[in-house]
C-alpha cells in the first residue's frame, strides 16, 4: 500500500469511529434535555450487575416523567 492509500485508510478509519461514536451520543442521550435515556441506564444497569463482587447488592432506580417536556 502506498504512503497515500495509507493516510487515506487512516483517515477513513477516524472518520467511521467519529461517526460511530456521534451515533451511539445520539442513541442513548434525550435530544431535549441532554440526560441518559433509558437504552442508556439499562445498558449502564446492566454492566453494574455484571461486574459486582459476589455477595454485592446493587441498587439501581429509573424516573419516568410523563409531559417532561411540557415542563421544561
């Protein structure tokens, strides 16, 4: 592979993992008010319970606001 072909594949690869990671912001963040949305907590949940010593309690809690957005 040429010096060229070479800065473009890394260049092209920086550009997929940028887009990605815009993605995955867009994914698990509410648009309107910037906090985690639920795709988000339960994935974040999820990985606490997974990595919690055995004999570990986890304490996990979820608020749904209906009309949030009327209010804000």
């Amino acid at each position: 592979m040429t010096p060229a072909r070479s800065s473009a594949t890394v260049r092209l690869a920086g550009t997929i993992v940028a887009a990605h990671d815009r993605m995955e912001v867009m994914a698990t963040t509410d648009a309107l008010t910037g906090l985690a949305n639920r795709r988000r907590f339960f994935s974040t949940a999820e990985g606490m319970v997974a990595a919690r010593a055995e004999g570990e309690v986890v304490l996990v809690a979820i608020t749904d606001m209906d009309g949030f957005k009327g209010v804000n």
